[in-house]
C-alpha cells in the first residue's frame, strides 16, 4: 500500500510539471511587408524580418502563343539570410514553363563541365530527324549506363587503370583493370543493319580469377547475330546431327514460298 501511493504521488509531480505553462520563443518582428495582385494574376510581394531574412518575388503573366497552350506566370525573385556559421545566403531564382526553376547562388554546388566527347555526341543528336533521334538517343543511355555499372563496380577495388571514350556518331571504347585481376574491355561502332535499322556492333574481353585460382577469359561479339561468347571454360555444345544438318540444308535450298491465290 505504502509503495502504491509513492507511484501516485510521483505520477501527480509528473503532470503537474508537464502542465506548468512553457516558456514560447518570442515571434520574430516584420520590419517590413507589402504585396499586390493584378486583376491579370500578375503579383508581386517583398518582407523583410528582423533577424535579417529577405524575400521578393514578382510574376507577370504570359500569354498562350496557340490553342494547344495555357496562360502561365513566370516568377523571378531572391531570398537572403544568415546562416548559422554567421555568412550572408543569397538566392535568385527565376521560374518559367521553359526552363523551369532555375535558383543561383554562390552557395550552390555547381556540375562539373561536360566532357567534350559527351557534348559532341549530344550536338549529332540535335542535328538528327525526331525519329532517328529517338533511337539513337536510347542506345546513347544505355552505353553511359554500362560505363557507370563499370564505374561503379571499381569501387570496392581500387582500378589499377580505367579509360572510357564515347564518340558523337555512336562509337565507343572502354576499358579498365582491378586490383584482383580483373580486367574487361570493350568496342563498339554503329552500323547500319538494313535501311531503317541501324544497330551497336560490339566486341570485347574480360578475364578474372576464379575461386580456385585459375584465370578465366571470355571473348565476345554482340551484333545483329546476338551475343557469341567464347572461352576454354565455356560448356560446347553436341554436334549437330546428320540428319538435322539435312533438313537445315534443304529448308536453305528450298525457302517457304506463299502460294497464289486463286481467283
């Protein structure tokens, strides 16, 4: 009983000290705010706090240039503050249904310039017709795919050597070599595999260490033909039979023909 009225008391402390009123943060004054909205739907608006934080933004209405498109509202404006290591941060931005939200800063990361292989490559695009484009650009992803699958492969083993090269009309190189042994490389070209069709032509080598200490290598080509790979340690397949070499060899000499119709 003594210990049942000690939680007791302990919780009545509890709730009463979560209950006390708790000091609030004193809100931040406004030194200054003003804002506006044309009938249009252009507006603008600027503040100013007194802990030193900024803020404008003015948008003016755009006008559809076609039935396909709608009124828009392209927005420019700036933010600035103090940061926590005490330097002023400032923001210009501008946003449009063109380029999107485009912020500058010199607080901003900035990419790293394109390589000029890449930009080539990205210029033949924009000189080539819509449909071709397409094409073209898909095989163009999925060859900086690879070299970032390869890339990415390197790193929990340190490269001993690595180089990659891409060339704007579809041709490229790479190669890279692994503290443990392993290496690959790889080619390829356009070509052209019929009139409407055109198609990467690959070739390459790779070759580790196995878990029994032995090196194993495999040379390949991938092209209109399909994947050929070859390698000492690669299973061979039985000889074809005579007779299956027959038939192969009269279906070749004699190709299905579609018969006439009769009228």
């Amino acid at each position: 009983m003594k210990n049942f009225a000690l939680c007791l008391l302990v919780a009545a402390l509890m709730s009463c000290c979560q209950s006390a009123p708790q000091k609030a943060e004193e809100p931040i004054a406004i030194i200054s705010q003003e804002s506006n909205i044309e009938p249009d739907g252009s507006y603008n608006y600027a503040y100013e706090t007194a802990n030193g934080i900024k803020a404008e933004e003015t948008g003016t209405l755009k006008k559809a240039t076609s039935p396909d498109s709608s009124d828009v509202i392209i927005a420019r404006g700036s933010v600035s503050y103090t940061s926590p290591e005490g330097n002023l941060i400032t923001l210009n931005y501008s946003a449009d249904d063109e380029n999107g939200f485009q912020p500058q800063g010199d607080h901003l990361p900035t990419p790293p310039p394109i390589p000029p292989a890449i930009q080539k490559a990205l210029d033949y695009l924009l000189s080539l017709p819509p449909a071709k484009r397409l094409l073209i650009e898909m095989k163009f992803l999925l060859l900086i795919a690879l070299f970032v699958v390869a890339a990415s492969a390197t790193d929990s083993n340190d490269p001993i050597s690595q180089e990659s090269n891409v060339e704007y009309n579809g041709k490229y190189h790479y190669h890279y070599e692994l503290k443990d042994g392993s290496k690959a490389t790889q080619d390829g070209v356009l070509k052209s595999v019929n009139a409407d069709h055109n198609g990467e032509s690959v070739h390459g080598k790779y070759s580790f260490v196995g878990d029994d200490g032995q090196t194993y290598v495999v040379s390949y080509v991938a092209d209109e033909n399909g994947f050929q790979p070859v390698g000492e340690h690669l299973p061979t397949p039985p000889p074809t039979p005579e007779s299956v070499l027959k038939a192969l060899e009269y279906i070749r000499l004699h190709p299905y023909q579609t018969p006439e119709k009769k009228h």
